[in-house]
C-alpha cells in the first residue's frame, strides 16, 4: 500500500468512489476464482520483517528517514513510527534450499539498515517490544511523517470518538489512555506469508487458525511493556487494543476490534473473509484506484484490486488473507501475523520452519481440521499461548488438553519434519531449523523467559531504567555476533541471563532525565484524609514526602514530614475532645513545583535548591507520573561515582 496512493482526509465524493471501487474489486476477485484464474499448484514463502532503532542508550531512535536515505535499499521502508523499519523479503518457491536463502536475506537487508543505521548514530535492534520504550516516546512528532499514517491515526481516533485505553494484567499490571494510535508502534513482528491456492484456501487458512498457537508458545519474545511485566507475547494484547475503533456507545453489541483472530472456521472461501471484513469495518483509506477492473479483465489481464488491498490493509485478523498479482498472475496467500521480531533471525527463521513444517505436514492428515476441533478451542489455545507461553496448558484434536511443551515435542514438531522434507526442503535445513525450536522447547528458554528471567536475576540491582537497557544491551551483543556469522550463531536457548555492568558510558546515559530513575511504586494520600494517616503511610513506607491527589486522580499538594514536624511542634496533631482531627489539607503544600518526566537531571537538581523543596512530583499535564527525592539523587551520585572510580 504505498504512501504516495493514499488520499489524506478525503472528500465524500471520493469516499464514495473508493467504496464503489472497493465492491468492484469484490466482483472481480469473484469472477477470477468462478473463472479459476488464481495460481495454483504453486507453494511460496515470503516474509516482512519490522524492527526498532536505537540509539546508542538503547532508546528508541527517530532516524528511519535517515537511514532509509542511508541504506537505499528498495525492500525497506518505513513503519507507522519515526524509530522503526519494515523491510519486505524476496518471494521464494517453497522447497529445496528457500529456508537457507530466506536467512541470508534477512541477515544481509537487516545488516544493510544497520549499517545506514550506525552511520547516523544508531543501531537497529530485533524484539517483539522494545524494553526501554516509555510513554514518553509514543508523542505525534515520533509519527512517520507520511500522508498513509496521518490518516490513519485521524480515522481511528474519528471511529474511536475519544482515547485509546490499555488494560493489560499479567504478573503486573498496565491501565492506561493514550491519544493517538503509536501505541501500535511498539509492537515490531515477523510476519510470514504461504501461497494457496483458492479451492485449498478455507481448509489451509483454518488449519493456520490452528497451529498458530503452539507456534506462537513457542515463539513469545514480548514481556515487557513500558516497564511493566505483562503477558509473554504482550504485542498480542497491545495490538489489540491500540488500535480498537470500537466506541463507547458500542461496548454492549458484539463489535469485532479491527485486529482479532475470528469467530468462527471459515466455511466457503476467501470471499467470504473479504466480505465480513468489507461489511463489517468501516473504510478508514482511500486511495487512488485506477482502471476499473472489469475492464482489465475484458482484456484477459489481471487486476491488482488495489481498493481491496488498501481496506485488507486496515483489518488485522492474526492471520490475514491476501490477495496480490505477480508477473500478470493472481494469487493468494495466508498472511500469519502473530510471531515477534526477534531475538534472533535464526529463531525467526526457526519458527517460520515450524510454522510452514505444520502448515504442510498436516495439510493431507487434516484436510477438514473444522470438523476435528471447535473453534472455540483454537481461540482459547492463541491467547493462552500468548499469555504464558511455553507454560501455556493447549487443546488439541479430540479435546486432548496438553502442556504446550509435550505437545510441540511429542505431536508437532514430527509433523512438522515430515511436512518440510515431502516439500523438499533440503534434509540439513530441516534439522537446523526444527533442530533450534526443538532445543527451545526443551530448554523451555524463549525469549520471553530469557527476559522474565534475566529480570528476576537482576532483582534489587540498579534502577529499572538500567535493567531494561541490560536486556537491550544483551539482546543487541547476541544479534551483533549473530552478524559477524562464522560459529557465533547462538539462538535464544543458549544465551545466558542478561547483567547489569559497571559501564560508567551507560550509566551516565540511565541518569539524564529524571523519567529514568522516579520513583514510581507511589503511596499517596487525599487532602480530606487525617493527619494521622499521612503520617503513617511515611513511617510504614519509610518515605519523607507523600503526593497527595484528589478524587480524580489530579495532583494537588504534598506532604512533607518537615510539615508534620511543625504541626507536632505546635501541638496541634492531637485535637481537643469533640473537634475534627486535623486534615492533609491544613498541613500540605498546595501547588507543588513540578517537573517532566524528560525535565533533564541536573535541571531538577538546580530546582530543588533554588526552590528549596526536598522532593519534584514528575506529573505529566495533570496526573502523576512519579516522584524524584533527595535520596534519589543521592543515590545517582553514589551509583555515578562509583561506577567512576571503578573504571578509573
């Protein structure tokens, strides 16, 4: 769907033409599959792979234009956000060595951006979520500017009709709102095309819904989440909900979200998905369409049913149908969307072998998988894998409920085998592919759990700031070895947990804004609330300063123990027989100075002393972010010097 095609804020005339367009293209794709004109007999892969860019903090970096003028290289492009990439791989016949070619390429497009990358300052890094993005970077100046996503995030904020809310529970939990849609940015995947024929579509796309989940247990490298520790494949639950159009004054019907998994198998054909998906969501795009395509078709061409494509482009089910057109011949192909960037591009491609292993292994054992399993455990089984993973419990043929583990080892992964070698696929290929998800299984170290893992080994050391740069740092020294190829290979399952290092350079990086060590574990107290209690929170919390916020959460004073020192010095903390106790109104200071959560260090520190306060509240507009003491910047002194003196 390309930039310059896409009109941005469209008239209703031309709503309407695209929308005629757009049923258009429904009777040609139509008349192509009445006519059997849609290839057949004929398997290819393809894959689109998405990644970030850091800076040398292992911050999100802005840079793609830069390194797109960089790099010039036509298979990349950009994302919806200025910090990521997308680059879109070569189509290959599916046998023989497609795996090995599929890797190489990888590896020479990914070291093609970080090169340009690097020119600039900055590096590209493969993860599902980047652990050291913040709320902070999803701002509009970090959208790609570009008509395509302008548009984009206009129309979806215009169908929302307010903000974007995440709700999110997983070991912790994240509740928040957003207003605009690069929340859907901090999701970077590794999508995987397989072409299909139209008369063998339903049997494969349904059998796609049902592999998907143990791929994806396998797969999860997405735990974190601004910070917080949410599902293992935390992109499945985000990506939902970033770009969820659905209003308030629907939330009683049952409306889909544009990215879902469906509700059903898939009875006729690909038709049938393309008129749901017409029917149900709403145009969001238009574009500039061209000949209509009854009259390509009048001349026995093919139509690239460019309206269809735009609109397929705006509708995220998990695996996607696709139409396209190579060469003047019409295809089709499964889109599956649900596996991460990441961590490396041997487990990418490991994982991309499992999945097109399943899809033809089982493809003549299973030929009607919709009669052998309900819907509804396909469904259950794709968010339980994206929830826990390895340690997800999965439903499989005849109800049999299995560990995911047992049932990759004991059932997929020799389906998977055999699918890849009655394709072809060279012997040694299968068993370095399926070798590695195998060895991951075993080991039961994804991604995820490597993360969740490192995490907990680091636990009570340095800031979290500092935390999540380690597992960029570790993440990016694997990737980099990876690079240089030769026996540095080494996939997920063989890495050791990541550690925090004394590298005063990344230090002093970890400590430039007060965003990246606040405090943010936060007690805090309401101006109506006694004395008493504020006092209590300090000594049970052992804190000297406690926000205090009113009843819609809005930032109105804080509560110092200085304050509370005065009161008792006046003897009025004990009130009289009969009077109201005294309130954290009377005592606290209204109006408190505060700062951003970008505000840098040593301007909060100059503020503290001018002021003469011993705590900043780090608010953004109104709402509370965090808290910065005194004993905070003492502690990034203490940590600074230290790290100093050790590398001196």
């Amino acid at each position: 769907m390309g930039e310059q095609h896409v009109s941005e804020q469209a008239s209703e005339q031309q709503h309407k033409a695209f929308m005629r367009a757009l049923l258009d293209d429904v009777e040609a794709l139509e008349r192509l599959l009445l006519e059997d004109r849609i290839e057949s007999g004929v398997r290819r892969i393809g894959a689109e792979q998405e990644m970030f860019l850091v800076d040398r903090a292992l911050r999100p970096a802005p840079l793609a234009l830069e390194v797109l003028e960089r790099a010039a290289d036509d298979r990349l492009t950009t994302e919806l956000a200025r910090f990521n990439l997308e680059a879109n791989l070569t189509p290959l016949p599916f046998g023989g060595d497609c795996l090995r070619r599929l890797e190489a390429e990888l590896s020479e497009v990914i070291g093609r951006a970080a090169e340009a990358a690097r020119a600039v300052g900055a590096d590209v890094l493969l993860t599902g979520i980047l652990p050291t993005l913040r709320a902070g970077d999803l701002r509009l100046e970090n959208l790609t500017p570009a008509p395509r996503y302008h548009e984009l995030n206009r129309a979806l904020l215009r169908l929302r009709q307010g903000d974007f809310r995440v709700s999110i529970h997983g070991l912790d939990e994240l509740e928040m709102t957003h207003d605009n849609i690069l929340l859907e940015s901090c999701n970077t995947s590794f999508q995987v095309h397989l072409q299909v024929g139209a008369r063998e579509f339903a049997s494969l796309y349904n059998l796609a819904q049902a592999v998907t989940a143990p791929v994806l247990a396998a797969a999860v490298n997405s735990p974190l989440l601004l910070g917080q520790r949410l599902w293992h494949e935390t992109r499945i639950a985000l990506f939902e909900t970033s770009v969820d159009t659905r209003p308030n004054t629907l939330e009683g019907r049952q409306h889909r979200p544009r990215v879902h998994f469906g509700d059903g198998w898939v009875q006729g054909g690909v038709l049938d998905l393309f008129r749901e998906d017409i029917a149900r969501f709403r145009v969001i795009m238009t574009a500039e369409t061209g000949e209509p395509p009854a009259a390509v078709l009048a001349r026995g061409e093919v139509p690239d049913l460019k309206a269809l494509r735009v609109h397929n482009g705006t509708v995220y089910r998990w695996n996607r149908p696709c139409y396209g057109a190579l060469a003047g011949v019409a295809h089709l192909r499964i889109e599956s969307r649900a596996l991460p960037s990441g961590p490396t591009i041997l487990d990418e491609v490991a994982n991309a072998a499992f999945f097109f292993g399943l899809m033809t292994g089982l493809a003549d054992e299973h030929p009607r998988i919709d009669l052998e399993m309900p819907f509804e455990d396909a469904k259950t089984n794709f968010f339980a894998a994206a929830r826990h993973g390895l340690k997800a419990q999965l439903t499989w043929l005849g109800g049999r409920s299995l560990p995911a583990p047992e049932l990759i080892l004991s059932h997929l992964l020799p389906a998977a085998r055999a699918g890849l070698l009655a394709a072809s696929i060279d012997a040694a290929d299968v068993d370095r592919y399926l070798g590695v998800v195998e060895e991951r299984v075993r080991s039961g170290q994804t991604g995820a759990q490597w993360a969740l893992g490192s995490l907990a080994a680091m636990a009570g050391r340095g800031t979290p700031e500092l935390r999540s740069r380690a597992l960029c740092a570790a993440m990016l020294a694997h990737q980099r070895e990876e690079a240089r190829g030769g026996g540095a290979r080494r996939p997920v399952h063989a890495w050791e947990p990541a550690a925090l290092e004394d590298d005063l350079d990344l230090m002093r990086d970890s400590y430039r804004t007060v965003g990246q060590f606040m405090s943010t574990d936060l007690f805090t107290v309401r101006p109506t609330d006694i004395v008493d209690f504020a006092a209590s929170v300090m000594d049970w919390r052992h804190v000297r300063h406690v926000p205090v916020e009113d009843e819609q959460g809005r930032l109105v004073g804080v509560v110092s123990h200085r304050a509370l020192l005065r009161l008792v010095a006046r003897g009025a903390a004990a009130a009289p027989s009969g009077s109201a106790p005294p309130t954290v109104a009377s005592i606290m200071r209204p109006d408190p100075v505060t700062v951003a959560p970008d505000t840098p260090t040593l301007e909060a520190m100059r503020i503290m002393r001018e002021q003469r306060v011993g705590c900043l509240p780090v608010v953004a507009g109104e709402r509370l972010l965090g808290i910065v003491t005194e004993r905070d910047l003492l502690d990034v002194s203490a940590a600074l010097l230290e790290a100093f003196l050790r590398e001196a």
